[in-house]
C-alpha cells in the first residue's frame, strides 16, 4: 500500500482555529446522547459515542436513568492516568428494566463501508490509521473498516476486571498522559466536551488499588441523560 502523502500543512494554533472556524463548521450535541456529571465543584459534561459504542451507550443511559450513580463517588483518581468513579459496590435490592450492571465489551466496530475520518498524518505505534470522526478520536485498520475510540485526554472509558464482559458500572475519565497501551482491551465510549478542569481539581488517592483517605471526597451528586 502507498503512504499517504502528508500534507505540507503549517502549524495552527487552537485560538487561530477558532477564530477563523465557521458556524457550518460547528455542530450541537445531542441531549439524548450526553451525559452531566453533577459534581460538588461544577458540571461535567459528557458526548457518548453511538456510532461506535452503541450497546454501551444505552446500557450507560439506562442505568444513569436508574439512578445507579447518584451519590456515588471518584473513588480511585491517579494523578497523570484516570479519574475513575460509580458505585464501588451495588445493592442486592437495585433492579434495572433496560440496563446491565455488566456487558460485553465493544472495543472495536466494523462497517461495512471504510468510516471517513480526518486522518492525523503521524506515524502511530498503536494504529495502521488515525484522526477524528465528529471529535472523537480515532484508530482504524488499513482498510479503514475497523475503527475503535483512542485513549486520549478526556476519554470516557468502562473499567472492568479480568473478565472482558464485566464492566457496565466503572466509568472512567482519562486525566493525564494517553494511555494507548489500553486501545482494543478496554472500551472507550465517550468524551468530555466541558468541565475538564473540575475532573482535575479530584483529591488524588495515592496508589494505582484504589481508595486511600477520600471516603468524604469526590462526591457524585448525580449524573443524568442531558
């Protein structure tokens, strides 16, 4: 297969983007579709990815509509990897209609027809093929069929253990540095578009096990279907 040529593109800053960005260039989210995390110190604000998580998707939503992670809590937050947060245990008595407290994984999706994506020119060690498909960062095979969510700052990711199926209930927002390692072995099926700051103002635990002195901290007060 022929390289791609890179384009001989100059570098342009966020601000020169911005300013220069037209309204056709612009698109506004879907409310069925986003998630607010209602945090003591302001609201996050999520966009779920349907295109390529769609099971994830509703079984979140079903689940966020149940409310399972009310008065919950960021129980595990890294500094420089993940804020991960949700019910660290769940009631026997909790029923859901729609939802599963776990699901099988979708860590990647093929279509039938190559997905078309604005493709970074960059030689990644972890894709045949990356960019953005309407903000979300992307991989994609050679024939640019198989495509899964990346690892990058402001990724919403489903925690799971061992098992490839058990996660449902974990969810996790990566903080710091992209861990590309976990691309195609944990779903990633959304991402922050508002309140980053808020993520990073958490209390820290201070080891990669979990809860260390923040049993009064980092409370989630809500998070709801917008």
């Amino acid at each position: 297969d022929k390289k791609a040529a890179k384009p001989n593109t100059p570098y342009v800053s966020g601000p020169e983007i911005l300013k220069n960005s037209t309204d056709q260039q612009w698109r506004n989210l879907d409310p069925e579709n986003s998630l607010y995390i209602e945090l003591e110190s302001g609201t996050v604000i999520i966009e779920l990815a349907t295109k390529h998580t769609p099971k994830h998707t509703q079984n979140t939503k079903a689940l966020v509509r149940d409310g399972l992670f009310n008065n919950t809590r960021f129980y595990r937050v890294i500094d420089g990897f993940v804020a991960q947060g949700g019910p660290e245990a769940v009631s026997e008595s909790f029923q859901s209609e729609n939802g599963n407290l776990s699901i099988a994984p979708e860590f990647s999706t093929t279509f039938d027809e190559p997905l078309p994506i604005t493709q970074v020119y960059d030689n990644d060690g972890y894709a045949s093929r990356v960019g953005f498909y309407k903000g979300f960062a992307t991989g994609q095979s050679k024939d640019e069929k198989e495509n899964w969510l990346l690892h990058c700052y402001g990724a919403l990711g489903m925690g799971r253990a061992n098992e490839i199926d058990s996660g449902g209930t974990e969810l996790y927002v990566v903080i710091g540095h992209a861990q590309r390692y976990l691309d195609k072995n944990v779903t990633v099926f959304g991402r922050v578009v508002y309140g980053m700051e808020y993520l990073q103002s958490l209390k820290r635990t201070t080891s990669l096990s979990g809860p260390v002195n923040i049993e009064d901290n980092n409370k989630i007060l809500s998070i709801k279907v917008a």
